[in-house]
C-alpha cells in the first residue's frame, strides 16, 4: 500500500473498525482468573507466552470464545494499540452457532510492536431486538417489550458521546415505542439503520476484557519472498588449460544476478562465503582426502586469512562484497547470507578460544557429527563452558555483516545450539535493527523447531521437502496455515544443496514442475537452490543428496543455453513469481483452505483474499489443482466448497488457468484431467461476477 507523498501509511486496514470508545468499568482478570463474561483461547497467540508474528500486509484473523449464562446476548470487540500508541476498536462476528467462537481479520500495515485485547459486553439492544422479534409475532407482553425498548432507545440517547443526529434519531424512537404499538415495536426491532447505529456503538451493562497480549509485525521480506541459493564461487568459474580451475568471483557473481531477477526471485541467499579452512579438508562427493584444487566446503570456516568476519579470498575483498550488494539491490534482489557458528580446525577461534570447543580424552578436539555422518572438517561450538564470551562473539559476527549490508541471514543447524542463546541474539540484534531477518534451518523434531520459531526465528524450514502425497501435503499444508500460523513462518525451500529428495530423483521433470507450482502457491515464501531449473536430479548412491555435490566442488552451467534448447525450468519459475506478484492471495500465509478430489493422487487447495484486503477493490481467489503423482495422466472429480469465496453452492463461475490461458465455467463439482507429462498443475483465478 503506498501512501501519497507528504501522508503517513494506515496503520491496519479493517472492514470491521467501529469508532473508538473508552471502556470504563470493565471486569480484568485477577486473582479469579475468569472475568464476569469468559473470554477464553483467544488468538494469535504463542506457546511459552512469547508474542505473536505477523508481517506487515498480512491478514491477521483475532478470535477468541466467549459467551454468558442465559439467553441475553453478548458482543465483542478487540481494542488494538499500534506502535505509535494509537488506539483503534474493532467488532467481531460469531464464527458459526453453537461455538462460541467470535472473529475478526485485520491487516496490520506498520512495522513494530502492538498490544491488543478482546473486551466483551451484554449487548443490550441485541438482546432485546432479538427478543421483540420472537414476542411480538406471538402477540406475547407488548406492552412489555415496547416500554422495555423505549428505556433502552432513551438510555443510548443520554449517551454524550453518541453523534447529535443519532441522538436525535434514538430520542424519537423512544417517544414512539411509549405509545405501546405492537407495529411499531416491531419495525424498530428490525430496523436495519438501529443495527448498525448500535453495532458501531454498543449500549453495554456487563463488561469484561482480556488482559493485554503482544503481537509483533516484521517486515514484508520476514513473510514474503522468493529465494534463490547459489554458489559465488560457481558464477563465473573458468576450467583453465591445465585442468585447474579459478574460482568465479563476486564480480562473476554480479553478472548473473539479472537472470536471478528476471526469474522474479526477491532474495538471492549466498552460502558462506569466508575462508576455508584446509585441515581435513573434504574432497569431492564427500570424500576424506582433497586433490589438488579442491575448494572444500564453505562451511568448513576459518583459515589464515580470518574467520566468519572474513572473505574468502577467492571471492574479493570486502568492497567487492559491498559492490556485489549494491549490484544486487539494483536489481531488487535483497542478500542473504548463511550463518554457520563453527569452525574449521584452522579457524582463529581454535587457536584464541580452545574452551569454546569440546576437547575428547585424548586431547583431540570432538568433529561436529550427524550420526552417522561425520564432519572431519568442522568443530561444533560448545556454548557451555563460555556461553557469554561466544554470545558476545556471535552478535559482532551478525553486527559486522549488517553493516556491510547484510539484513537476511539463513542460519545453519540452530537446533544445535541452545534455544536462549538465539531468544537473546535475535532480541538484541532486532532492537537495534528491526529489520534483520534470521531464517531457521532446522530439519528436526516438530517440538524443536515450532519452539526455535516461538523465540525469534522470523522464517524455518519445514518438512515441505518431504511432503509429497495429497495426504501429506493436506496435513502440512493445513498445519502450517493454521496450527502454527501466528509464529512460525514456513519458507518452501523445494530443494537445498544438500537435500535431493526420492520423489525429485526418481519423479522426472514432472517432479519439479509439480514442486514447484506447490512450493510457489502454498506459502508466500518458498526457495529453489540454483541446478533446480536444470533438473539436477542424480544423487551420490545411496544419499538425498546430489552428485558431484556443489558443496565440495565448482559447478560448471550453461544457463541460457539450457533455455534456449526447452531444456530449462526458468520459463515456469518466471512465470510462477510474475502470478505471485499478480496475485495479492498468494502473498498470505493463513488463507489456505484445502478442498477434495475423487482421486488420491489429486491435491486441491483455494487461497482468497477479501477484496477489503486486496488493494484493487476486488476480491483475489486462486484455486490450485496438482496431479502430485509425477508418472500418470489422472481424470477426477473436484469437489469445492465455494462459499470460501462467497459463490453458492451449484451457481457456476468463470475460472482461467494462469498456466495456460485456458478458460472453463465452473461449479462446486468439476471434471478434471491432469497430464504429469504434459501440465500436472492448474493455478486458477476465479474470475469476478459481473
């Protein structure tokens, strides 16, 4: 949302905002910690109390259950504080009957810290319009219900902070309901102008409110993204005549950064890029002993020439790094840099700071290790013995790359580390910088990384990779929406340069085109490492990972040429990054509702947007369709709950195939046909009613 020159951008954008009114006598929480009228579970929330995310532009759904005894009704709204401390009211409606559950979605524009709580009341003049209704067509004490509703309309008019039209309004309606007319007791009961007079300003008696809970929003880039990894030392690399290679450099690097950007990725992450150390220093495809020129792998960190401040000087000198941002952000690219806290043995730290690593009975220090990998080439920090002096270390590592302009870094292996040390680091670098955005590579137990997500982490990885059945993909992708929506952000990474999963191994090219379509539409910030487009999909024996691994070696790609022979996947990514732009659906995390098919093999999923939250005036609904079986041609039927998207059962709309071109008219229930060879995915918008 862009302000005009000179203005300041809205806070939020809610359709349910209602003017803001004091809430003087209300019930809190205290020694009993239910107040008059319960307000329970309300949400978002976080386990361990720590507070909630969202990422300005998102769509933030505030629900909460309430109720009280009897059949007097009762209303509830959430009072938010914005970062600059101002205050706005908004009303939430009932979510379905008998739950007791209430509602309300609001976009939150501005960056920063906000507070909300839930406040509810006995609606007075819900409750009696509501019982009016059901007397007074039984002909049940009129006069009654018509004198109750003149006190009630005549105790709204003395309110003084009521509009003088309104108060005008509710004094003449008194006077009316005092001549006890059953008809016209009835038409104020059902006036549909009293509704929305008393929906904006509620006549309260019982009051009750929430207790303060915290929800902080980051920025755009925290939750929206399209990353791409590559190599530096890769980009540009030349094989010289006598079988040597010299080592691309940042300068190389730069030159590819406009393909990067044409494919419309935002982010351009960077494995580490210091020196390497040579101490055991791996070969290819993981090999104990190096050759000759070998480059070894880049988390092998620290050598002579320095260690996680430092840059590998193959790649340049800090001032080429300093060029290779700019470069980047001409490009609207943003850098990200991996984090890895460890060390090669010939890091400085080994030599200035033994104690911060493990040392084994013999004397030796202790390999990091992966059961039953082993990494001969890495010490892992142990954070025990001097866990202030590396904190202390690790924040002017992460202070040092924010300065060269470095606000996005990928962190490896954080579950390897203990949870308080990253509460702290993220905690005091955001302070200073609210914008630094940390993402979690942390492929481990769901209690491990949701909690790694609680205390800081912006983005995680997720079990995505991993997730390759409709049934999988049904329960990730409703868990990810939903369960842990309002702290843990998933980035779909389809790949990594570790990670080449059986189903991209053995599925074709089908394989990374339905991945991709997926990965692109599920979530609003997902990544490919760099071979993706190429369908690198040769594993070492009897590993998920790739062959002639990048990790250990140069890669050596023909890009355009790829391209120009229909042998590249760059065409799908360009065109799947330009629907995500186009589509302001696709940029939210909470949105996702899946649907049903006759197939097992068929995923169907919507993400809608209410044309309140969209920007343009009109609502914005995508409906995806995979065929997640990589070798069949699948004919189905779709079945659709299309009042997600406010179209009632049976009615027909247009849908059109951004894939494609391809335009149908659709209903609830739709025959498919999806080819894993030819398009195995449909990524519909629904087109908008005349």
């Amino acid at each position: 949302m862009t302000a005009r020159a000179g203005t300041r951008p809205p806070a939020l954008r809610s359709p349910a905002q209602i003017p803001p009114r004091e809430f003087d006598g209300a019930d809190l929480p205290g020694e009993l910690r239910t107040t008059r009228i319960p307000l329970l579970d309300g949400s978002p929330s976080v386990p361990g109390g720590f507070p909630a995310k969202a990422f300005a532009g998102e769509v933030v759904p505030f629900r909460v259950v309430s109720f009280r005894e009897g059949h007097d009704l009762i209303g509830v709204h959430v009072r938010l504080t914005a970062p600059t401390g101002e205050q706005s009211l908004h009303r939430l409606t009932a979510l379905a009957d008998g739950t007791d559950t209430w509602t309300v979605s609001i976009a939150l524009d501005l960056e920063g810290p906000w507070r909300y709580r839930f406040e509810a009341f006995s609606d007075d003049y819900a409750t009696w319009a509501h019982a009016a209704r059901l007397k007074l067509a039984a002909g049940v004490d009129v006069p009654v219900v018509a004198a109750l509703g003149a006190e009630l309309l005549a105790r709204a008019a003395a309110e003084k902070d009521r509009p003088a039209a309104q108060r005008r309004r509710l004094r003449e309606g008194a006077e009316a309901l005092r001549t006890g007319d059953a008809a016209i007791a009835a038409s104020l009961a059902a006036d549909p102008e009293l509704a929305v007079v008393f929906a904006e300003r509620p006549l309260m008696s019982l009051r009750s409110a929430s207790a303060d809970q915290h929800l902080h929003v980051d920025r755009t880039r925290a939750g929206v993204g399209a990353w791409y990894e590559f190599f530096p030392r890769s980009e540009g690399a030349r094989r010289l005549k006598d079988g040597s290679v010299r080592s691309g450099t940042f300068r190389t690097a730069a030159k590819r950064l406009p393909d990067v950007a044409a494919m419309g990725f935002d982010v351009i992450y960077l494995v580490p890029i210091h020196p390497i150390g040579s101490t055991n220093r791996k070969g290819r495809n993981n090999t104990l002993v190096a050759e000759p020129g070998d480059p070894g792998s880049p988390y092998a960190i620290g050598a002579a020439e320095g260690g996680h401040d430092a840059i590998h000087p193959d790649l340049g000198s800090a001032q080429d790094f300093r060029a290779f941002v700019r470069a980047a952000e001409k490009e609207g690219l943003e850098v990200a840099l991996d984090l890895a806290l460890q060390a090669s043995p010939d890091h400085p730290w080994v030599r200035e700071h033994p104690e911060w690593f493990t040392t084994l009975p013999d004397g030796t220090i202790a390999y990091a290790e992966n059961p039953p990998k082993k990494y001969q080439d890495i010490y892992p920090l142990n954070f025990d013995i001097d866990p202030e002096g590396i904190a202390a270390e690790m924040l002017r590592v992460v202070q040092h790359w924010v300065a060269q302009g470095v606000r996005i870094f990928r962190v490896d292996n954080p579950h390897t580390k203990p949870l308080r040390f990253w509460e702290w680091l993220i905690r005091t670098v955001n302070e200073s910088d609210p914008g630094v955005v940390f993402l979690a590579e942390a492929f481990t137990r769901p209690a491990v990384m949701r909690a790694l997500a609680a205390v800081g982490f912006q983005q995680s990885y997720s079990y995505f990779t991993w997730r390759n059945t409709k049934a999988e993909l049904e329960e990730f992708l409703t868990s990810i929406s939903h369960d842990t929506a309002d702290y843990m952000r998933p980035n779909l990474f389809v790949n990594t340069h570790d990670i080449l999963t059986e189903y991209l191994q053995f599925g074709g090219r089908a394989a990374y085109r339905i991945r991709a379509c997926i990965a692109a539409t599920a979530g609003p910030v997902y990544g490919v490492y760099a071979g993706y487009e190429l369908f690198e999909n040769v594993a070492r024996p009897g590993s998920e990972e790739n062959i002639d691994n990048e990790k250990y070696e140069y890669k050596f790609r023909d890009w355009r040429g790829a391209e120009e022979r229909g042998e590249s996947l760059a065409p799908l990514l360009r065109r799947l990054n330009a629907i995500r732009a186009e589509h302001p659906a696709l940029r939210q995390l909470r949105n996702l509702e899946t649907h049903w098919s006759d197939d097992d093999a068929v995923l169907v999923y919507s993400k809608h947007l209410d044309a309140a939250f969209t920007g343009t005036g009109q609502a914005d609904t995508i409906i995806v369709v995979a065929n997640v079986d990589p070798h069949s041609v699948r004919e189905t039927t779709v079945h659709l709950d299309t009042t997600r998207w406010g179209v009632p059962p049976g009615e027909p709309f247009e849908v059109e195939d951004l894939l494609t071109g391809s335009v149908w008219t659709w209903s609830d229930h739709n025959y498919v046909r999806l080819d894993a060879f030819a398009e195995p995915v449909h990524i519909l918008k629904v087109r908008e009613r005349a």
